[in-house]
C-alpha cells in the first residue's frame, strides 16, 4: 500500500440484523461499499484498524444518536493478508484501504474501491469480504 504501517486485522462493526445470517456467519451486507463517490475517484467502507484490544472495545462503546448501542449485532473481524491477496491477486488498483482517523476515532479507516467498478464486481468484493470474516461478540 504506502508507508503506513496497518495492523494485521481490522474491524467492521455489525449494525443491521442482515449483515449476518441465520447460522451467525457474517454476510455480504455487512460490507457494502456506498454509492457516494468520493473526489478521488473511490467508494470507501468504514472500517477500524485493531491496533491493540482498545480498538475492538471502542466498537462496542459506539452510540447512535438516540444512545442505543450502534453495533448491537457484533463486529466482523478480517485479516489484512486476505484484503493484500486480493489486491495482488487482481493487480487493477480497484481495492485499496487506508488509515484515516476521524474526531474521536484513532482507529478508523477505510476500505476502498474505485467507483469505476461494475455491479458484479462490487458484489464480487462484499462476498470475498463476508466470506473471510470471523464475527465477533463482546457478549
């Protein structure tokens, strides 16, 4: 990627009952890139860097507006060497991630994706994602 140095996993948390299935195994919803392009050209998903179990914690600790827990569904945990596989794999610099840490957020980051990607591709990524997720339960 660049100079940064990325922890080995990272974090999605889980809000929405669809972003895991029946069986309790992550699903392609829980990483849906958006249709907002942004001004370089890429679609980005929010993620967290797991830097330490500080950051894992801190997903749990999120409220919405109204206060209620925002990831009351969990977090979907995902090895950085499989996002590198990908991009090595494909070599098409449609999928990349970054660190970007927001007020409050040390940890956050994105996943990224050209907007020039098809439908079919999008898809192709969230379900490569989901499939090489672990869920995770602070219960």
């Amino acid at each position: 990627m660049n100079s940064i140095n990325y922890p080995e996993r990272l974090i999605r948390g889980l809000s929405s009952k669809d972003d895991i299935d029946a069986n309790g195994f992550v699903t392609t919803g829980a990483f849906m890139f958006g249709d907002i392009s942004r001004v370089d050209g890429n679609l980005e998903l929010s993620i967290n860097w797991y830097d330490d179990e500080k950051s894992l914690e801190y997903i749990f600790e999120q409220k919405k507006d109204d206060e209620s827990q925002k990831f009351k569904f969990g977090a979907a945990i995902l090895k950085r060497q499989h996002i590198d596989g990908l991009i090595c794999e494909h070599d098409d610099n449609y999928l990349s991630y970054e660190r970007a840490p927001i007020e409050n957020n040390k940890y956050h980051g994105n996943l990224l994706l050209k907007n020039t990607a098809t439908k079919q591709y999008k898809k192709v990524i969230s379900g490569f994602l989901a499939a090489h997720a672990s869920k995770y339960d602070n219960k």
